[in-house]
C-alpha cells in the first residue's frame, strides 16, 4: 500500500504565465490548505503565497497585490497587540 508524502497531497487548481512570470494555484486535499506559487521563468525562482481558502482566486490573479495586502494587515494587527 503507498502511502501519499506530503508533496503528493497538492493539487494545482489553475495556471496561468505573463510578463515572464508563471502563476499556479494549489489545493492541499489533506488538510484543505491552499498556495499560490510564483515563478520567475528567466531566473527559475520560486515564491509561495499561503493563502486563505476564501481568497484564492484573488491571489491568483493578484499575487504581488495580495501578499502586500496581507503584510501590511500583519504589521498593523502586530501593532495592536
């Protein structure tokens, strides 16, 4: 019987490349988690987004925006603790 790793248990969702950059959504159908995953094609190099589930396709098809959004809303909560 095999047994899923941990990397078997993503699913990518969507795709999509512009401007040099290929975009891939991903599900995790063990725990529900979801990622978005940035690729600059030229250079290979790879950024995450852990995303909220309710924001996926806004991430997806606003990456950079989204991950600024969700720091500034970090920093801000951090500030009021």
């Amino acid at each position: 019987m095999a047994v899923d790793t941990f990397d078997e248990q993503w699913v990518e969702l969507a795709d999509r490349a512009n401007d040099g950059l290929d975009i891939r959504l991903y599900w995790n159908r063990g725990d529900g988690r979801v990622k978005v995953a940035v690729t600059r094609i030229h250079t290979g190099r790879v950024a995450e987004l852990r995303v909220e589930p309710s924001d996926a396709m806004t991430a997806f098809h606003h990456p950079f925006a989204y991950h600024e959004a969700t720091t500034r809303a970090a920093r801000a909560e951090r500030l009021h603790v």
